[in-house]
C-alpha cells in the first residue's frame, strides 16, 4: 500500500516550497524565512483543526483533502478580527 502524502499531511505543498527554498539557497534559513513560517503557519492551523474536530467527535480529524479548502473558509470567517 502507497502511503498517500496528499492525505496525511495538509500542508505538503508548503513543506515542498520550504524544501525547494533550502535546495535553492543551500539550506540557508535566513533566506527561507517566509517559506518556513507559511509551513509552520500550516502545521498549526491543521493541528488546530484537528484537536476541534476531536473535542466534537467528528471523524476523521483530519479532513480528506477535498473538503480542506472548504473548512479553511469556514475557520477564516469564524476568526476574530
């Protein structure tokens, strides 16, 4: 069984442009800063998500990547400004 990346780790594309960035820059951080914090950004909001749908029961925590983008909406709306 192929593991599927796209499932499991909603924020694959950012990690991609982060390891792109250090390829590009010979793992200079100090040049990948912004590619660093969109992926940290990433892998908060998704564990946010995740411990919500938890505490509420519903499955799966994570969200199948087609309905990402929807809940993405969803939580932006719900933000305080």
């Amino acid at each position: 069984m192929k593991y599927d990346q796209e499932k499991y780790n909603p924020c694959l594309k950012e990690q991609q442009i982060t390891y792109k960035c250090f390829d590009k820059f010979n793992y200079d951080k100090e040049k990948c800063e912004l590619e660093i914090y969109n992926y940290k950004e990433c892998k908060s909001f998704w564990h946010r998500v995740k411990g919500d749908r938890k505490r509420k029961g519903i499955k799966p925590y994570l969200p199948d990547p087609e309905e990402r983008e929807q809940i993405k909406l969803q939580y932006m709306k719900s933000k305080p400004t």
